[in-house]
C-alpha cells in the first residue's frame, strides 16, 4: 500500500507540473499575440497617417508642376496665326528674311516666360528662333529632325517630350504642333518650357522624391545623384534609341541606387523601412515618387507592442493572485474543519479521562494560560518597536520626499509647456514624445511616494543590472533646457549598453540627477562651464569583488574646507536661502550605501569638484 501511495503521489505532483508548465505557455504565447497585434495595429495606423499626409503633399506638388508646365502649353498651337511664320515656311529659301517672324517669337517668348518659342520647317531644320545668341535645339539652323517632339507634330499630333538641349544645352520640357497650310503639315511649333521652377517645389514635399518620364529615367529629384539615373535596367535597344533621339544628350544613364527594387508603376510599394508612394502627373506621361522612412513608425509599433504585453502580463498576474487567493481560502477552510473535528474528538478522550488526568490537564491549561500572557505582553512590545520603527522611516521620507519631488516637478512643468507649443505649432510627434516623458516622470514620481502609502514600511531597493549609460542619459535629459541655456559643454564618455552596475537603477538616476542639478548649481558663475561625466569599473583589493565607478565634473568655483566637512551632513548647504534644503546629499549617500557602495568627493586640480559613486558591478558572492 506504501509503495502504491507514493506512485500515486509521484503522479499527482508530475501532473501539477505539467499543467503550471502548460498554464506558462499559454500566458506567455497570449503575451506575444497581444503584443504581435499590438504592433500590427500601431504600424497600420502610422502607416496610414503617414499616407494622407504624404497623399496630400503629393497632390500639392503635381498641381504646382501642371501649373507650371500647362502654362505654356498653347502657345505653340497660336504660332501658326501670325503671317510672317506662315510666310516664313512658304518661302522654303535658306536665305529667306526670318527676322519679322524671330521678333515675334522672341516677345511671344518673353510674354510668356519659357525658355525658347521656335519654329521648324518640315525637314526639322530650325527656321526661326526666339533665341538666336544660345547652342539648344532652337539655335536657327540647326537640324533637330531626330527630336521625337518634331516627329509626332509632323505625323499631326501634339508632341511632348523632356530633353537636353543638344550641345550641353539646359534641359526642359518640349511641347510641339503642327503648322498646317490648308491641309498640309509645313513645319512645326515649338515651346521649350523651364524646368528651374520645379526645383524649388521639392521643399514642399517634406521627403526625398523624384520625378521620372515615360522612358522611367529620373528628369529631376531632391537628391542631385539620382538625377539622370534609371529606375529599372535599360536594354540595350534602348540605349540605342535615347541615343538616336538624344532626349538626355551625352548623359551617361546610370542606374538608380534602388532600382532592382523599385517597381516604376506601383503606386505604393514598402522597402525594408521606407514606403514608396508613386503618382502619375495627368496630361504629362510623367511619374513623381516619394520615398518615406518608417523607421520612427516601427519605433512607435514596438512601444505600443510592448505597453500591449505588459498590459496583458498584468491582467494575467492579476488573475493569477486571483485564483491563488481562493485556492488559499479553500485550504484555510478545510484546515479549520480538521481542526473542529479534531477539538470534538478531544473533548470526547478527555471525558473519558481519569481524575489524575484531569489535574494535569488544568495543571497544563494554567501552564498554558500563563504562557498565552506572556505571549500577548511580547507581542505588544514587538508591536510598540514595530510602530517607533515604521515612525522613524515616515520621518525619512518625509524629509526627502519635498527634495526629491523638485526636479520631476520642474521637468514635467518644462516639458508641459513645450508641449503646448508643439501642440500650437500643430507638430504632433514631439508632443507626443514629451507626453510620455512626462508620463514616465509621472511614474517616477509615483515610486518616490509609493513609501509614504505603506505608511512605514520602506521597500528595498530591486537590485539588478543596470545600465549605467542609459541612467546617464536619462539624467541629463531633464536638464537639456537648462545645458543649452548655461551653454554647457557636456563631456559624456559612458556609452548606454557598455557598462553596468548591481543596483536599483531608478534610485541610481536620482542620485545622478541631484549631482548634475548640484555640479550646474555650482557652474552658475564661471564663464565657460564644463560638464564632465565618465564610468568605468575596477576589482577590489581583495580580488573577490567588482566595483563600477561614475564621475561627476564639473569646473565651478570648487567647495572650502568647511563646506566639505560638513557636506554630508543634514540640512547644510552652500546655496543661499530658499535654493535647497540640505538633505540631497545626505539621501543620495544613504541610497548608495544601500547599494553597498560610498560616494567620494574631491577637488580638481584645475578647480572645481569631482563626485565619484562607487557601486557593486554585480550581486555579492554568497558566503
């Protein structure tokens, strides 16, 4: 019967440990979907944000560009009504006078702003010119029978092609007509529009972006190396023919940085980290694309996957206790029938009892008695020490709650009133990164007062690795107004991530935050002040521990004898009354000491002070 109990025993404990196992998976997948869906939905979200405000600035940009480029349009379908072009062409003798019909091209050009108004003959050979001093297409004489914008007006229709001036020309936007004697196609218009104009629009975009024409070659962009490059691979039939039309002149094609991932047509395309939204330009046959980094966005995802995680965890912890707690009332209940049945099966022995037996049993119920006083006498001495003891730590904490609330209250007052001016300015991602810092120091404030809720309990600090760089950081963070303002110059050697300490590591911020609020104090008069910060770690004398060490700078006027005597000391301070209390020191050293460790102070020999920590690099070795 023994050896099938403890089967049956061995059983019911692997199977309970099955299930906590099964129960932990569980949590913990529940823990990663709602974090996976909480970060598919905030990338979703600022990804479609990012897209309307991207949509919108590319709708503004492709109106200021068809408003450019439509402005000139008509003019060469108008060439052909005045007498002397028609003349001009009818003549078809190179030594015919073109100099009525330059005059005119050259006002029609100057009225309308482009960069030159010609005319061809129905062999391609310039006629006359609005520009008669410049090498272009529109140079009189020159033969530009290859041009494709001369050979769809011939054929009749309205040709409009991008090019580059031949000869080094400047490159622009050609628009041809045909010039029609009765029936018959005797030369052609043509106006050659700036595209200066367009430059100046890419600021407006908010983003690097191109423009690319028909042929899927970049005409223009806002990065100066992607001009004149192809987003897709050009076949050598290709080459061939932008060779023969000479649309970009000796320009040697290269091939763009993204193209063996750009898909021209798309209209939104995502690349790693960058979102490519695509759109035509209506009547031009050209393509404008933007290129927008997701990067602050995935940044954003993960911080809402992780508040999605932690959310989760604590509704499972806190259904954890819940059922523990019940599982703990069962068991109470069930102890005190055991015990009910028990004291009846006592008292039924007892009455079967001897006299003698019952003698001794009120011998022993006096001996117990006596004791039961005894206990209630210590236990209202334990609880009178308890109570001087929870009485001495509620003074501790409040004297250093004021101080130690100070500067969390100054930056969220700085920080809020930043954000109204982002709010103002309607810029919504710097308030929205003040908002959390703000939120972040809220919970630090929290965690300062949470001793004065327990009333006299004084939580432990929660030791751990801790990064110093990145407390570092965090510190200096709440004076960045402050440094810019002092122009300070920081000198900041500890990396986040390079280095760690065995410690609490919000109760390490605040004591680096009152030796930098303290170190600037102490820099208010000097002419050019310099922060210093550096960490590094050393081993012990005795070789059995690790210390990591952190250094406070600063080149102020230095501290007197006096004042370092008794800087350790309560309510001492050297700023002038109404500045400080007094007692930022003194908490900081007993929260260090907490660590195990000591804070030094000592002069520079260039003047000013230097605070040294000294923390455990990682948990003590049990003895």
């Amino acid at each position: 019967m023994t050896g099938e109990s403890d089967v049956k025993f061995a059983l019911g404990a692997g199977g309970r440990v099955v299930n906590r196992l099964g129960v932990a998976l569980a949590v913990l997948l529940l823990v990663a979907i709602c974090a996976w869906a909480g970060y598919v939905d905030g990338e979703r979200r600022g990804v479609d944000q990012l897209r309307v405000d991207a949509n919108h600035r590319l709708d503004l940009f492709a109106s200021t560009v068809d408003g450019i480029v439509t402005h000139s349009e008509h003019v060469p379908a108008t060439i052909q009504l005045h007498p002397a072009i028609l003349s001009l062409l009818r003549t078809r003798r190179a030594s015919a006078n073109s100099a009525p019909a330059n005059e005119y091209l050259r006002r029609l050009n100057a009225h309308v702003g482009s960069l030159a108004v010609f005319t061809l003959n129905d062999r391609g050979v310039v006629v006359a010119s609005s520009n008669t001093e410049y090498v272009d297409d529109s140079l009189i004489g020159s033969d530009v029978s290859f041009r494709p914008y001369f050979l769809e007006a011939l054929s009749g229709r309205v040709g409009r092609h991008f090019a580059i001036g031949v000869d080094g020309g400047s490159a622009g936007y050609f628009v041809s007509h045909p010039i029609r004697d009765g029936a018959r196609v005797v030369g052609v218009a043509v106006v050659k529009i700036s595209l200066k104009p367009i430059e100046q629009t890419w600021d407006m975009v908010g983003a690097p972006a191109l423009l690319a024409d028909a042929n899927h070659v970049v005409i223009d962009a806002s990065r100066a190396d992607w001009r004149y490059t192809a987003l897709i691979p050009l076949t050598v039939e290709q080459r061939v023919d932008h060779q023969l039309t000479r649309l970009y002149d000796e320009v040697n094609i290269g091939e763009f940085s993204m193209a063996k991932w750009i898909i021209p047509q798309s209209e939104e395309q995502r690349i790693d980290n960058v979102l490519v939204l695509g759109r035509p330009l209506d009547g031009l046959n050209w393509r404008v694309m933007l290129f927008l980094d997701l990067k602050d966005i995935s940044r954003e995802a993960r911080i809402e996957a992780a508040m999605a995680a932690v959310a989760t965890a604590f509704l499972m912890l806190l259904l954890l206790v819940l059922v523990q707690a019940r599982r703990i009332q069962r068991q109470r209940g069930e102890a005190r029938r055991v015990l009910e049945r028990a004291n009846a099966e006592l008292e039924m022995n007892v009455r079967t009892r001897t006299r003698a037996l019952t003698e001794a049993n009120a011998r022993l119920t006096r001996e117990v008695h006596e004791r039961e006083q005894a206990e209630q006498l210590l236990g209202a001495a334990q609880n009178e020490l308890v109570q001087a003891a929870k009485m001495a730590v509620l003074g501790q904490l409040a004297t250093g709650i004021t101080h130690e609330l100070t500067q969390p209250l100054g930056a969220i007052r700085t920080l809020s009133g930043n954000a109204e001016e982002f709010l103002r300015r309607g810029q919504m991602e710097p308030l929205t990164g003040n908002l959390q810092i703000m939120s972040r120091l809220a919970d630090q404030m929290g965690r300062i007062i949470e001793p004065l809720k327990t009333f006299a309990r004084k939580s432990d600090p929660v030791r751990g690795p801790a990064d110093v760089g990145h407390a570092i950081r965090d510190s200096l963070f709440l004076y960045g107004q402050r440094l810019g303002t002092m122009q300070v110059r920081l000198v900041n050697d500890c990396e986040p991530g390079s280095l760690f300490a065995w410690c609490d590591a919000n109760r390490l911020e605040q004591v680096l935050v009152n030796l930098i609020g303290n170190a600037l104090d102490a820099m208010e008069a000097t002419r050019s002040p310099c922060l210093e910060l550096a960490a590094g770690s050393l081993d012990s004398e005795e070789g059995d521990q690790r210390w990591t060490w952190i250094e406070v700078r600063d080149n102020g006027g230095g501290l007197t004898s006096l004042a370092r005597a008794q800087l350790f000391e309560p309510f001492f301070t050297t700023k002038p009354p109404g500045a400080g209390l007094g007692l930022g020191l003194v908490i900081s050293r007993d929260i260090i000491r907490g660590f195990g460790g000591e804070i030094l102070v000592s002069d520079r020999p260039d003047g000013g002070t230097c605070f040294r920590l000294q923390v455990p690099s990682n948990a003590p070795i049990a003895s």
